[in-house]
C-alpha cells in the first residue's frame, strides 16, 4: 500500500495521475502538512476545507500533518517520522512524492523514509519540466497559483491561471513547474477529480516580505 504526499499543487496532482495510470500501487491515502496558526496547507497558503473538498473529489482519505509555522528543522524530522511509524504500523509502505529534480530532496526523503523500513516513490522524476507543465495542462488539469516568490518571479503571476499563455510568459530562468520554489499552485479540476473545486479569488497579500499569497476561498 502507498500513500501520496499532496501539496494540492500542480506536481502533486500529477504525480497522483501517474500512479493511478500505471496501476502498479494500491493507493490509500493522500499525505498533507498544515500550518496550524493558519489553517492552510504549508507554503501553498490553501485553506484546510479546499484541500479536503480535494480530497474528497478525488476519493482518498487525507492524513493532515499539522505543524507549528516557526517549527525547527529537527521537530519536523521528529513529526514526520512519528507520522510515517504510525502508516507504516497500518500497512502503508511507500510514500510517493512530486519531486522532479532537486537531488538533495530526495535522498533526504528517501533516507528518512528508509530509516523506519519504508520506500520513497517518485513518478516524475526525471522528467523535462516544460514538456511535464504543458501536459499537465493538455490532460484537462486546471490550477491557479497561490503563493509567488517574489524574490524569484514577478508578482503579476500569483492568482493567474496555469495555462500555455501563463507559462510562456515565464522568464526563461524560472523553472515551468516551479521546482526551486518559484510559484505554489492549487488544481481544481482534471482527470483525477469526480467533480471541481469551486473556489473564488480573494486578497493577494504579502508575508515575510517575500511571498504574496493569493487568497481562494470556498464557495
């Protein structure tokens, strides 16, 4: 059995589709760190009741890890590996994640995962990220960016929609899929979803004077 780490993003909606097309795990649950002071999905700034209205569009049951927002690194391994003891306890012995290039990721998850007798598991590894985002988008996938580093990309892309236009206007030094943390995002729609999630935009503010943050709330 295998669980999906599920940012609600675009390379996490991804990564749920290959899994499920290549019908090679048997997937039981959807993996997802909160922020507890706000309620939102770390770093994307998704409320908590999209992510479930996600989840239940798609399906799986979602495990919600929460997390303070001033959490050190050393209390987030402990979390983790307490959360990961208790799915691998109930039978779950991979965990997949979006990852696509970021060579030092991965051989953290992979250790940390391996450090309790379970397996990482990543289905985009690899992959060219511009051909990826344009077929995330030629599949039927809809998303909408949430949060925009404004360090590393203009902050006229947050709150756009994910589509051809939307990544050719990208400079050509942020990655398409936001790999080195350019833009988060939230899909609504696609292949993988029963129905969309019906959302509306609200504020874009900024945080830590560094990340603007489209807020969506739930209609």
């Amino acid at each position: 059995m295998l669980a999906c780490s599920w940012s609600g993003g675009k390379d996490s909606a991804l990564a749920l589709y290959e899994l499920v097309r290549s019908k090679e795990h048997e997937i039981v649950a959807l993996l997802t760190t909160i922020t507890e002071e706000y309620d939102r999905v770390t770093m994307h700034g998704v409320r908590s009741e999209l992510l479930r209205q996600q989840a239940l569009s798609i399906g799986l049951p979602i495990e919600e890890i929460r997390i303070s927002e001033n959490i050190t690194e050393k209390e987030y391994e402990e979390t983790m590996q307490e959360v990961m003891s208790r799915l691998k306890n109930a039978g779950i012995g991979s965990v997949a994640f979006g990852d696509l290039f970021l060579e030092d990721v991965r051989r953290r998850r992979e250790r940390n995962l391996a450090s309790i007798g379970m397996k990482a598991v990543f289905p985009l590894w690899g992959r060219n990220t511009r051909e990826l985002a344009l077929e995330f988008v030629q599949l039927g996938f809809k998303a909408i960016t949430t949060c925009v580093d404004s360090s590393l990309l203009n902050g006229e892309f947050v709150g756009r929609i994910v589509e051809e236009n939307f990544l050719n206007d990208l400079p050509v030094e942020a990655d398409p899929c936001g790999e080195n943390g350019e833009f988060h995002s939230f899909v609504y729609d696609g292949p993988i979803f029963k129905k969309a999630i019906p959302f509306r935009k609200g504020d874009v503010v900024l945080r830590r004077d560094r990340f603007l943050y489209c807020d969506l709330l739930p209609r």
